[in-house]
C-alpha cells in the first residue's frame, strides 16, 4: 500500500534493528497497487537475496523462490493443516491441486501416501522439490501434472 511504501526506510531499519535479516525482498508486484498509483517491482531491499531458498517445514524440504514464485513462494501459515494431512495420510490416496512447490503432497508422500498426483500449471512444480532427508526417492511414483486444477477438473461429474 502506499502508506507502506512511504515507511519503507523505517521498515528495513528496525528490521535490521530487531532481527538483524541477512536480506529484505520488497515483493510489490501485485496488480492492485495500480489502484494507488503505485508501480509494481521485486527488490532487494537489504543484502544479497539469493535466489531459491530452502524452506524447511514439518520435518521435510522445499525449494521456495520468493522473487520469482507465486506471491512469497511459500504460505507458512498453512504449516498446521499441512502437519493435520500428513497424519492422515498413511497408505491413502491424496490429490494436490494447486501443487506449486509440492508443500501439501511431499508432506502427505513423507507420511506414507501410497498415491499422489501434484497438479499445477507452473514449471516450478514440474521440479521435484527436495525430498526428505530420510526418506527414499519417491518423485516417481508421485506425477506433477502440469495443468490448471480447474481444466483437469471440468470434466469430472459433480
């Protein structure tokens, strides 16, 4: 929002002062700044922001690209349900639309989903993501689709 952009330098500054970030990404892209008047761009707004991260979450890992994914490249907020899945999801068959970097399905495919197709239209989906250290490869027996959730499911009967 523009109130933000305006406190952009205190931002950073107590960022750094409290929690002392190697980097800071400014990700400004969405479109609905256009309605303030504001230009969209991806900076760094502190250090050298590398980029692909690797995002631990629940015992697995990912690769996350938050200058480039979609939005953050990472919804942490969704750690608890994703956590709730995984206990669910021993020998059970399991789709993940709207896969992207594979959190829900890797999770599920950790705790022993026994079938997994990831659907998403991004590329980033169609790379596996890191696998648990101690687990086996599993991508093989897990397809990521690349396709729209909503097309691969148009022709289903409801």
């Amino acid at each position: 929002t523009a109130g933000m952009e305006r406190a952009r330098d205190a931002v950073v500054e107590a960022l750094t002062r409290v929690i002392k970030p190697a980097a800071i990404l400014w990700r400004n892209d969405s479109t609905i700044r256009e309605l303030e008047g504001l230009e969209r761009y991806v900076q760094t707004g502190l250090g050298d922001f590398p980029g692909q991260l690797e995002v631990q979450e629940n015992g697995c890992r990912f690769h996350a690209d938050p200058s480039g994914g979609q939005k953050t490249g990472w919804f942490y907020d969704h750690r608890e349900n994703r956590a709730r899945l995984a206990r669910h999801a021993t020998d059970a068959r399991v789709l993940d639309l709207f896969s992207y970097a594979g959190a829900w399905g890797i999770q599920a495919a950790a705790a022993g989903a026994r079938h997994l197709p990831c659907v998403s239209p991004s590329q980033a989906a169609l790379t596996p993501p890191l696998s648990p250290p101690p687990l086996p490869p599993f991508f093989s027996l897990f397809p990521f689709l690349p396709s729209y959730a909503f097309n691969l499911l148009s022709p289903l009967p409801h």
